[in-house]
C-alpha cells in the first residue's frame, strides 16, 4: 500500500497485512480523509507511470471551429510525440552506466515528473547514490516539485541516511512545500525509520505551528514511533485525541497501531478495549490484528484468553499463521505450559512454521529460565538435528543459561562452537561469548574477542563493560577493572552501585586511593542515591591514602551520612596533617553537620596553629568561632597559647582568653 510506503508504514509492521485495496474501510464515510490518502497515495506510487504526471500536456480543449480542431489534432500529435521521446530518454536515464553523463545530455529536454519516475527507479531498485545524484542535480538546475522531496526523503529514509533526508527538507525555501502533507510524512516516516523518533515528534509540532494540516496518514506516522520508549503509550493517546479533535477517524492501521503499542507497553486490558471498539466501528479485525492482542496476553501467559482468541480468530474466518501460531506459543511458554508449548511447535513444524529457529528459541529459553537446563539443551539439540536455519540466537540462549547454571565447561565449549560455525557477530552474541569465557577464566579468549569488537568495528555496551570490570576484579586486576570503568564512563554509561562499590574497596585495598575517590565520583554523578556506608568507606581509604583534601570534600557532602567514629578518626587526621588554610573550614563543617568538636580536635588545632605564626589571623578567627560557638579550649591549649602570646599580640589574645575564662565558669555552673 503506497500510502503505507510515503509514511513509513513499513517500519510500523504493517505491510505484512495490509492487503486492502484502499486504506479505508468502505464503511467509513469519512470522504475527505479518502481523498488525503490517495493524494498521498499518487506522490509516493513508485508504480506511477509518467503519463499520471503529463495530462496537462495531453489535455487538448475542443474549439467549435474546424479549423480549430485542426489545430488542436496537429497539438495533440506533437504533444504525443515529444511524450514519446521523454518516454524513451528516460528509459536511458535509467540504464545509462554513466548518470552525470546522461543527465548532462538529456537533463534539459525531461520534465519534473519525468525526473521524478527516474528517481523513483532508481529508489525501488535500491540505487541511493543514484537517488542523492539525480536530486543534486535537479536542485541544481530548479527542476523539483512536491512529488521531488517527498520521494528523496522517503528513500534516503529507506536507505538509512536521515541526515541527507534531513538536509533536503531543511533547504526548502517555499513555506507551501515546506508544511505540505506529502513531504511532511515522508521527512517524519524517514525519522522514526531511522529510529529518530523523539526529533520526529519534534519537528512534527513544528510543521503544526507553521501550518501543517495532518492527515490520517501523519497519524499511522507517528504512532508507529510510539511501538518502544517508555513514554510510549501515552504519546499514542495524545496522538489519537488529536486525530480526534481534528476530525479524522480510526481505521484498521490506526487501531492496529495501538494494539501494537498497548503489547509492548504490557497494557493488556487497554489492548482488549481498543480491539473491541474496532469492531463495534465496523471493521474486521485481520491476522495482525489478533497476533497484536495476542502478543498482549503474553506478557502474564494469559492462555485462556489466548486460546478464545484463536477460536474467535477461526470462527471469523481467519486462518492463523505463521505469525499468530509463533505468538501463541510465545503465551504458553510465558505461562509455563511447556507440554501444550511442544504440541504447537509440533504444529508449526508440520504446517512448514519451524524452519527458522524463533519458535525453537522462545521454548528453550523459556526452559532454562525455569531451571530446566536439560530439556532446554535437548530443544537446542534437535535444532541442530532437523537442520533449522540459524542465526546462532540458540547458541546465545544456551550458553546464557549455562552460564547462569555454573556449567562453565559446557557453556566454553558452545562459544567455542559458534566461534567456530558462525563469521557474523553482533554486540548481543558478543556479549554472551565475553561472559561464558570470563566466567570461566579463559583470558586468552577475552583478549581474543576484545580484539574482535575493534576489527568489527562494534561499541561495547553496558553489559559489555559491567561483564568485563566483574572479571577484571574477580582476576585482581583492578587498575584494568578501573581503566574499564572510566572508558564506561565517558561512553556515556554508569555502574551499577554494586559493582563500583566493589571496585573502590579494592583499589583501596591495594593502596589506590586515588582510583578509588575517582570511581567514587563516577558511581556519584550517576544521578542516583548512593548507599550511606559508600560515603564512609571512601572516607577511610582517603584518610589512608592521605587524600585529606579529597577527604574533606566527602565529609563536606555527605557529613550527615557518615558515621561518628569515621568523622572523629578524619577530624584528627586533618587537624594532623591537612591543609591548615582550611582547619577552620573543616571545624566548621563538622560542627554544622551536628558532630561536636571535642577539646582533643581543637587543641590538635591550635596547636598547629602556633607552629605556623604565620597563620596567626586564622587562629585569632578560630578562638573567636569557638567562643561564639560555646567551644571553650582546655587548660593545656590555653597554657601553650599565653606562652607564645607574644607572637600573635598579647592583648588580643588576653581578651579572648578572658572571654572563654568566663564562659568556662557560666558552662560550670549550669553542670
């Protein structure tokens, strides 16, 4: 359906079920809505023949005259002939070795919709280089239309090149084109293709405030965008609330979209309502349709349902296949009847269903996440055994649920087969090779897939880094387990708290402190609550680091959350040996986070105070904070400052000393 095609129906799922002839049910009167989807329907026809494009010039009125008619015949004939030869050019367009050398020759003589069925050509025949040639060339020379950037976006959309599809719709000058239903669906459609949809839904609500008129079709658009993201369902409501207020009505795309989405965000009941309400509209629901509500009920196993489903499916007339079979059983094994799971494999097999590995891999995955390893592996086995076509997916399931299992001999000896069998790795299979070796303490093997990923140019992922920093540590190789999480890090990845924790007591157990605060920091600006026994423990290995100052910065965040004893043990330490610019500081900020400085910290201050006459200003301030604080200094601190009274001014010093006298009386007094 060329409608689905210019709104990236594809990349919704659709085209696998829609062979309506037109994407409106004949019991929907809503005519204006027909005509916008066989607009659309026209712009986008790859099968579009030139003459839909040349009426005009084939349209002759007809004068009352003779001689007017004559005049008109010899018209048409020349019309039809200088079509005849536009006709023949662009088949040479097309099949010209050399396109620059074509267009150069021929390029002045061809129209804009001749210009358009070749780059439709091209388009349908996957030719994108010719496609963005053929496009320069006619943006060069001023020969485009609407028809021109609705298709170029759609296929630069096909051919995974949304930045092109991006550019040209951002070139267009003409504020007519530029918010024209056609060309906006397309740029939309080739977004969410690409998997662009957040900026789709974005430019959408600004070709709306330029003044974009929607359509269905704009509609089917963006909902297949919605299939995945968390926010998913809600945008669809959204969108459907908005189709509604406009005036445009539901049809079977539509509702299939929404059954799709209520599926994938586990909105089951939601699912059953919208079904429900499309056929109380009239429509009749087809095989998408009810795999889409199927896929619903998998996600609790509902079986009962599932099965009145499929009866209600065959009572309509409706033959299931491969897709609703294969989502039936995806019910039982989530439902954990295993045995009704084998005779629908066994269906499948018999109705020729079974000649990939999906259905094998959705029953043997299901086995080994129930413990059922061994009923698993004999699935696996007769994959192996029947010859099924495989992409090693049941190789991943295997080696995971040995890996999980503990068989680490077997789950070594399976990657090693699929090493051996398969030349194509994706990051999935990758990871799940990383971690049967790991666990199993095959270095070699690591190294070997590591250098793997670089050849195939493939990014590690999250599960990438978390697998390897578990078996870095677990090897006690925690510089390389460090190195691995700041390159996480800057991939734009965070450690779980587990796994950092871990690390920094590591590092700090091998006298990497400063690795240690620094992981501290990554597991910190990770925009989560860390656990409060994190705080005090990277306190301890930065006060047996001597990181006083990294220290400090820990007390000063998270003071509250650290235990007394760790507070006293880093108030000492800095009193000792800290920056003494910033005792008063530290003082400060325990007293505030609720710690009493006891006379033991102030005298280790005052102490080193006196040691550095310097810093004669900062003890002045600290004796004056103490007064006003309540903190009176202790006999042996008050002897040591009146003996060295003389270099910090002797009557200064007597009148703070005098003050904190009488407060040591008052303080007496009230005990």
């Amino acid at each position: 359906m060329e409608t689905l095609l210019l709104s990236g129906g594809n990349a919704c799922g659709f085209h696998n079920f829609c062979t309506r002839s037109s994407p409106i049910s004949p019991l929907n009167p809503n005519t204006q809505k027909i005509k916008n989807y066989k607009c659309c329907c026209k712009l986008s026809s790859p099968t579009t023949t030139v003459q839909e494009f040349d009426q005009n010039s084939l349209h002759i009125s007809s004068p009352s005259t003779s001689n007017n008619k004559n005049r008109a015949q010899k018209t048409a004939v020349s019309s039809s002939t200088s079509y005849s030869e536009r006709k023949s050019t662009i088949v040479q367009v097309q099949n010209a070795p050399n396109l620059e050398s074509a267009l150069s020759r021929y390029g002045a003589i061809l129209k804009v919709q001749d210009l358009n069925a070749i780059m439709r050509y091209f388009g349908n025949s996957y030719r994108w280089e010719d496609v963005s040639e053929l496009f320069a060339w006619m943006e060069k020379h001023g020969k485009l239309n609407i028809g021109s950037y609705s298709s170029f976006i759609k296929f630069m959309g096909k051919g995974r090149n949304p930045i092109k599809a991006l550019e040209a719709y951002n070139s267009i000058q003409d504020e007519t084109t530029r918010i024209n239903v056609s060309v906006c669906n397309s740029i939309l459609g080739c977004l969410i293709r690409n998997g662009k949809s957040k900026s789709s839904f974005e430019l959408f609500d600004q070709m709306k405030q330029s003044g974009l008129l929607p359509d269905a079709v704009t509609y089917s658009t963006l909902l297949s965008g919605c299939m995945k993201g968390k926010d998913g369902y809600s945008k669809a409501i959204q969108l459907v609330q908005e189709m509604n207020h406009n005036g445009l009505k539901m049809d079977t795309v539509i509702y299939g979209s929404l059954l799709a989405i209520c599926a994938s965000n586990n909105r089951c009941e939601d699912a059953e309502a919208y079904f429900q309400q499309m056929k109380n509209e009239g429509y009749s629901p087809n095989e998408f349709h009810y795999s889409s509500l199927l896929n619903a009920y998998s996600v609790e196993g509902n079986h009962s349902k599932a099965d009145a489903l499929v009866k209600d499916m065959k009572s309509a007339g409706l033959v299931p296949n491969k897709v609703s079979l294969t989502t039936l059983l995806k019910v039982y094994v989530r439902g954990g009847l295993f045995e009704k799971a084998r005779v629908l494999l066994g269906e499948l097999e018999t109705l020729g269903y079974a000649q990939d590995e999906m259905p094998y891999c959705l029953l043997m995955d299901a086995l080994a996440k129930a413990g059922h390893i061994d009923e698993a592996k004999s699935v696996f086995n007769e994959i192996e055994a029947r010859g099924v076509k495989s992409d090693g997916y049941c190789h991943s399931i295997m080696i995971s649920a040995f890996c999980r299992s503990r068989r680490m001999e077997e789950a070594k000896q399976l990657a090693r087969e699929f090493e051996a069998r398969y030349e194509k790795y994706d990051l999935v299979m990758l990871n799940t090779l990383l971690r049967a070796y790991c666990e199993g303490g095959e270095m070699e093997s690591v190294m070997h897939l590591l250098r793997k990923m670089d050849e195939l140019s493939i990014s590690p992922d999250n599960n990438t880094f978390h697998i390897l920093i578990k078996y870095f540590c677990k090897e006690k190789l925690y510089q390389l387990a460090y190195k691995t999480m700041v390159d996480m890090d800057s991939k734009g990845y965070h450690p779980n708290e587990e796994l950092g924790s871990a690390l920094i007591q590591n590092l700090g157990k091998v006298g990497a402190a400063a690795e240690a605060f620094a992981v501290y920091n990554i597991l910190r600006y990770s925009k989560r609550a860390l656990c409060r026994a994190l705080h005090g423990r990277i306190l301890n290995i930065l006060i047996s680091g001597g990181l006083l100052k990294d220290a400090y910065v820990v007390v000063k965040d998270n003071a509250e959350q650290i235990s007394r004893s760790s507070l006293k043990k880093f108030a000492l330490s800095f009193m000792k040996s800290g920056n003494v610019n910033l005792i008063n500081d530290v003082v400060k900020v325990l007293h505030n986070s609720g710690y009493k400085i006891d006379q033991e910290v102030c005298g280790m201050a005052i102490s080193r105070y006196i040691g550095e006459p310097e810093k004669k200003q900062l003890l002045v301030q600290l004796l004056q904070w103490m007064s006003g604080q309540g903190y009176v200094v202790d006999s042996a601190s008050r002897n040591l400052i009146l003996k060295n009274s003389h270099l910090f001014g002797r009557h200064l010093i007597s009148d703070i000393l005098a003050k904190q006298h009488k407060m040591s009386k008052e303080l007496k007094i009230q005990t």
